[in-house]
C-alpha cells in the first residue's frame, strides 16, 4: 500500500475479476504508485488513475476518476481476456465446442490400461491450422512402452482437438510430442490413486528453435486434477485459479502473495495442483534458500490440504529434501516440474542415493530443456 501526502487523500480499493490477477496503479505522471496481487488498497489524491489488470502476458488498462470529497472508492476490475490451452469459460481460447467435448469426454469410461488411476489428455487447436493437434503424439509408460497413440483416443479434424482418457496403474507416464522425424520432446505426468490427472495443450508453431513444425507445445501444457468421475468443468473456480497460479509461476510473475496463499487455505477444497505449484512458488522454485519462514509456514499449512495419498508425488517429495530427516526420498521417476528437478540435482551433489543408478532420473540430465516451468526431456539423448 503506497501512501501519499495530502490533505484530501481518498481511500481506494481496486479487486481484480480473477484473484489472482496482478494490479498496478499509475498516476496521471505515468508513475506506478503501487501493486498487489487480486485487491489492491492505496491512500491518493482527487484525479485521473490507471488499473493495470495482468494475467501471465495478457493484461488491460481501466481508467478510475477519484472525485475530491469522496472519503473511499471501490473500483471491480476489468476481466484480462488472457490465453490458456485449458478451455476454461470468459477467456481468449475458450471455443465452446472445446468446453463440452473435454467435459463429456473426461467424464466418459477411460479405455482400461491399468487400474486405480485415470489419466485425461486434451490437446486443441485455435487458430485453424490444417495440421491435425494429434500428429506426433504418443504415450508411454515409464520404461518407454508405447500405451496408447492417436489412434485409441478421439481425432476431431473439424473441430480442432484430440482427446484420449485413459484407465491407468498409479505412476509416471511419459507424454511424448515428435516435432520432426527423429526430433521427440517427452513431458512427465503423475497419476494418483482414486484422482483424474488432465493433461490440456494447444498446438503452437515454432515453439522450438529451427524445428519448423506445428505441433502440441509441451513447455505451455496445463495439468490439472480432479477426483474421479468429476471430469472437466469448463466453469470451475476452482479449476481457473489452478490455472491462474499456474500463468503466474510460467511468466515468473509473483502471484503466491500472502494473501492468496490465506485465500487458498480459506478453501474448503482445493485442486491438487493448485497446492503443489503453490508449494514450489514459496519454497523458492528450486532454490529453498530463499525461502522466508512465513513462505516455509504457509507451505506446511498447504500441504495438509493434500490427501495422503498425495505423499508418494515426486514433486512432493522433492520439497521433503529440504528438511532434516533420517530418511530421504528417492527419484527412479522423474518429477513433472523443472523445479522439482533442481531440488533434485542439488541433493544429489549431496547424497547420490536418492537417484537410483540406471533410472530414468538418472538418464535425462543431459536433454533437458532450460525454460519450461515443466521438466521437458530431449529423446535422442536416451536410447528409445
């Protein structure tokens, strides 16, 4: 909250539509007089002000006249019309046709590969390409067995999307995209007992260096979690904030606030996700040093949120190597965050134990790519 000197101040208060939206507040000199994150409070003076709203690299400006003699203000903020894969409701890349068919084809039977846990992926194009959003993608269980491709899901040419659900063994499964014969990404997706890991992707030109394809873009996919037989629900809060905490940490905006983190436990329910990207978010996204006792407080408060079955999750298990325990966790499978990861790395250089010899942790070191928020791996550095 900034304070200004005067003797007409007026007390302004500006909520975001999202919680957890960004505001900065300009004055008429083009000068950021302060800034929070879902509601920002400010003592000004009479005159013409500027609410910036910003989601991930979306945001929109909203004029506010502060009249003299009007002692307080409350301002309700414009809607950011920001991007997602995820066809969430009000948002720039909704397509209502998306909206429904992830909805009725996430509640559908998945086909049975496993049992216990259930994995949702959903990939989608948006702006009408002739490329099918299927096209080089392919699904593998941890030892690289193909389990399940295109063909075994639903390929919507006309309607721009793909969408298989599948029955699974709880475990880590290997989410590959091949952008040029020979030139294969692979993403890692946790699936939990009783819970739907939902997998959203939007097809991107280029979003690699010299690979001249368009194809599902790993490094901006959205994974999300839902009990089982609950599917996608387009219009869910608590489904967006998940996806909101997630722009926010993608873009390295710092929307883990106190406040949102009080927001957050004041839910009754929360969306997995949304607790362990918050988690990573205040342990210092892989760095635990810079980490505030009040981050390290509200992190355990997070995750009693979680069920317990939620302890065996890599990227759970990866916030355990900061504390003093007799026993460590260990890695054969890889985390889902890059984060995560660098937890991982620097205890190694610690106490090589927790990565088996011969895993699949140990093999990728060499092919990850730098600027994701998730742990993205290049094949050819393994043998497939």
């Amino acid at each position: 909250m900034q304070e200004l000197s005067s003797e007409k101040q007026v007390r302004l208060t500006v909520r975001a539509h999202d919680r957890l939206s960004e505001i900065f507040l300009v004055n008429s000199l083009f000068q950021k007089i302060a800034a929070d994150v879902g509601q920002l409070e400010a003592s000004v003076t009479p005159g013409i002000y500027k609410a910036r709203f910003r989601i991930g690299q979306k945001q929109v400006d909203q004029l506010i006249e502060v009249s003299p003699g009007a002692g307080s203000l409350e301002i309700n903020g414009t809607p950011v019309d920001f991007s997602s894969p995820v066809p969430l409701v009000g948002i720039g890349t909704d397509q209502e046709i998306h909206q429904k068919a992830a909805h009725k084809l996430s509640k559908s039977v998945g086909e049975k590969k496993g049992e216990g846990s259930w994995l949702f992926l959903f990939i989608r194009d948006t702006v009408g390409s002739d490329v099918a959003p299927w096209e080089g993608v392919s699904l593998h269980d941890l030892d690289g067995t193909l389990l399940a491709e295109p063909s075994q899901g639903i390929c919507d040419q006309e309607n721009g999307f793909f969408a298989l659900h599948l029955e699974v063994d709880p475990g880590t499964y290997r989410l590959r995209v091949e952008e040029e014969p020979g030139e294969c990404y692979e993403m890692f997706i946790r699936t939990v007992v009783g819970w739907q890991t939902q997998v959203f992707a939007l097809t991107e030109a280029a979003w690699l260096p010299d690979v001249n394809a368009y194809r599902a873009a790993l490094p901006s996919a959205a994974v999300l979690m839902a009990e089982a037989g609950q599917g996608f629900d387009a219009g869910n809060k608590i489904t967006r904030q998940a996806e909101l905490l997630r722009l926010g940490i993608l873009h390295g905006r710092k929307v883990v606030t106190e406040a949102a983190v009080a927001g957050l436990l004041e839910e009754e329910r929360l969306n997995p996700m949304q607790v362990i990207l918050a988690a990573h978010s205040l342990s210092g996204q892989g760095n635990a040093s810079v980490a505030g006792a009040a981050d390290i407080a509200s992190l355990s408060a997070l995750l009693k949120k979680l069920p317990a079955d939620f302890y065996e999750h890599p990227d759970l298990q990866a916030l355990m190597l900061d504390q003093k325990a007799e026993m460590r966790p260990v890695f054969p499978a890889p985390p889902m965050l890059r984060s995560s990861w660098d937890r991982i790395a620097q205890a190694v250089e610690q106490r090589k134990a927790i990565v088996p010899p011969g895993s699949l942790t140990a093999q990728i070191a060499g092919g990850l790519l730098a600027t994701s928020l998730w742990l993205v791996h290049r094949l050819d550095s393994l043998e497939v």
